[in-house]
C-alpha cells in the first residue's frame, strides 16, 4: 500500500516540478497558490466537459442508477483511501492495499445484490400491471 502511495506521490511531484519550470521557463511568475488554481481547475473543468455527456446521456436513457453508482463508487475510493492513508498517518493500523480492494468488493457486491433485487422489483411491478 505504501508503495502505491509512495508511487503517487512520485508522479504528483513530477508533475508539480514540471509545471514550476513551465512557470520560470515562461516568467510568468505564477505562485504556487495560482498554479494550483490554474491546473485543477482546467483539471475539473476537463472532467466536467469528459463526463457530463455521459452523465446526460445516461439520465435521458433512464440510466439513473448508473449516474449514482458511479457517484457513490467515486465517494467510496475517496473514504477508503482516506481511512488507510489516516492509518498509516496515525499509526492506529495497518495501511493496505487489500483493505482498500476489500471494501471497494464489498460495496460492489452490496450494489449487486441491490441492483437484482431492484431488477426482480421492477420485473414483478411491470407484470402486475
């Protein structure tokens, strides 16, 4: 887990001394605080333009439910990354990688049996009606 971390980091840093020698190879004198609101928000703004036809694709064609499991699986990344780097920060367990891959399984498997339950739901209403 670590290592991933540590890889992370490796590229993020790399790319931050990239765009600070951009930044003095330019002179365009751009703090570092600037940086960061230039880069992620072209950053967001790149996801936004990415994702919202499919998210508008997606609600037109009665996907919903996809538009909240893919929410809801991002959030999940987010909590559990969090919980495992605050433990290796805490020293309150152990930080691992196979934690990580657990509890994403875990919601996956959570949100099968939702989406089949909700399927078997649909399938009985639309026959009773």
């Amino acid at each position: 887990m670590s290592e991933l971390l540590y890889g992370i980091v490796g590229v993020i840093t790399r790319l931050h001394n990239y765009f600070l020698t951009l930044n003095d190879q330019f002179e365009t004198r751009f703090t570092d605080k600037t940086l960061h609101f230039l880069i992620i928000g072209a950053l967001g703004m790149l996801l936004v333009l990415a994702i919202h036809p499919l998210f508008t694709w997606l609600a037109k064609n009665d996907h919903t439910i996809a538009i909240t499991f893919l929410y809801v699986f991002t959030v999940i990344l987010v909590i559990v990354f969090a919980i495992e780097i605050g433990q290796g920060v805490s020293g309150s367990g152990n930080m691992d990688f196979a934690d990580i891959m657990y509890g994403v399984v875990g919601f996956l498997a959570f949100f099968l049996l939702f989406a089949i339950a909700r399927a078997i739901y649909k399938l009985v209403r639309g026959m009773l009606k």
